[in-house]
C-alpha cells in the first residue's frame, strides 16, 4: 500500500503542476473506502482542487473536472471547489461520501474542514435516500435475480439499502465502512448478519466470486426493504436549503487563502 500511496501523491502533485491547481483534499473512494476491497480492487482516488483567480473571471463555460485514467488498477479524478460547492447544496451524496472517507491522500487548508463543518446543516435525507435507493434497485436488477446471481454485486445492493436504513433511524449521512452499517443495523446472532460475514470475509480474503447460487436470506432482505424504501422515501424531510451567501464567503475565503 505505502507503494501504490506514494504512486497516487506523486501523480496528484503531476496534476498540481500540469494544471496549474492546488488540490484542497484527496480521498479514496469505492470499495477500499467501504471496507470490502478485494485483492485487485481499484484504486479510485477523487478530489476537490481549486484554480486561480483569474480562471474563474470569465465569460465562458469552462470544463470543472480533471480526470487522469492513470492505469487499470489506479484511477483519479476531481471536481472544481465551486462545482463541488454547488452540488453541496443540494446535499450530493457522493461528494460527502469523499469528505467522510477513511482514506485520505492529501488535506491542504481549511476548506475541506469548513465544508464538513456545515454538512450535518445541509444534509437532506431524502435526496440522499433517493440517491441510495436508485443505486440499489439498479443493482439488484442487473445482477441479483435468477437462480444463478453475480455473487460479489450483493455489497453494491446491500451497502445502500443499509444506508437507507441508517438515514431512516438516525436523520445523518450514513457511515461509509460497510462494517459499521452492519453492526448497527442488522441484528446480531440473525442469520442474515452470519451469511454477509461469511460473504463479506469471503470478499476480503480474495475469493473468486462470479456467480454462484442466490443467497436466499439477503434476497428476501432486500426484496423487502427496497419495496419498503420505495414507500419510505417519498415522504422524508428535505434540508434546510444553506445560504447561497455562506457558500460565496467560503469560496472566496479558500481563493485568499490558497492563492493569496
């Protein structure tokens, strides 16, 4: 890992220099981010940069993403401070997943500690249950009904409805480790928790896992809960939209300070 770690700050730094950016945070997202990485899992590095002043003094449009596909195995890319401000305010499910990830690259200044500060003030659970629920359904359409499933496409079910699950009971943006999601949430000594732990330290230890046989108890679980959720979400609460002004203040406040 200390390899592959050094590997992902030196092409960070690359990007820094042939962008002309500063890169505020990097953070790993996907599978190794939510605790079940196998052993050719991905390497899906994300940030949030910033540019200077004067790219943002423009008439034009101008292209807010940088992606460099550096390798089958590494993978990174980021979004510009102000379009990522503004899918904050729309509480962007993604987007707080990377400021609450387990794994970071890289945090200069303050910004990303400032937008953490306001997120629990922005949050909506119910674009964020959407969020999950949409994910989960196309998951378990494509890949998790017949006899025959694709076994390891159960954590990409299984994650989000668990996530629906904690938005539901707690109003918070849910934990990223699937570890935790499942310790609070699915009852302990039920057959259901025994048959994830089994997939899940099956998953970790680099198992091949294509299609097998449907795991009844999570077929039944998720059936369940998706048809629940479907009902559920339509009447959860929507956040507090946040001043557009309070979001102003910090981007400007992040240009003196990155930039001077």
């Amino acid at each position: 890992m200390s390899d592959v770690r050094e590997q992902i700050l030196e092409e960070l730094h690359r990007i820094e220099r042939d962008e002309g950016v500063r890169i505020l945070y990097a953070c790993e997202s996907g599978s190794r981010a939510w605790g079940f990485p196998s052993k050719d899992s991905d390497y899906d590095v994300r940030f949030i940069y910033i540019r200077p002043v004067e790219w943002y003094l423009s008439i034009f449009e101008k292209r807010d993403v940088i992606e460099r596909p550096i390798s089958d195995q590494l993978d990174i890319s980021g979004w510009d401070l102000k379009k990522a401000l503004n899918l904050f305010r729309k509480s962007n499910p993604p987007l707080l997943e990377w400021l609450q990830s387990p794994i970071h690259y890289m945090e200069q200044y303050s910004v990303a500690e400032q937008i953490r500060g306001i997120s629990p003030f922005t949050f909506s659970p119910k674009s964020c249950m959407y969020h999950y629920l949409h994910m989960a359904k196309g998951n378990y359409r494509d890949y998790l009904q017949g006899d025959q499933v694709k076994i390891k496409k159960y954590f990409y079910v299984l994650r989000p409805i668990l996530a629906c699950e904690w938005i539901q009971q707690y109003n918070t943006m849910p934990p990223i480790e699937f570890q935790s999601l499942i310790d609070v949430l699915v009852p302990a000594g039920s057959e259901l928790k025994a048959v994830i732990l089994d997939l899940l330290a099956r998953k970790i230890a680099g198992d091949e896992m294509d299609y097998e046989p449907r795991i009844n108890p999570i077929n039944l679980f998720l059936e369940e809960r998706i048809a629940y959720y479907e009902k559920t979400a339509v009447g959860m609460l929507t956040a507090e939209a946040v001043q557009d002004q309070e979001l102003d203040v910090l981007f400007r406040s992040a240009l003196r300070e990155v930039w001077g």
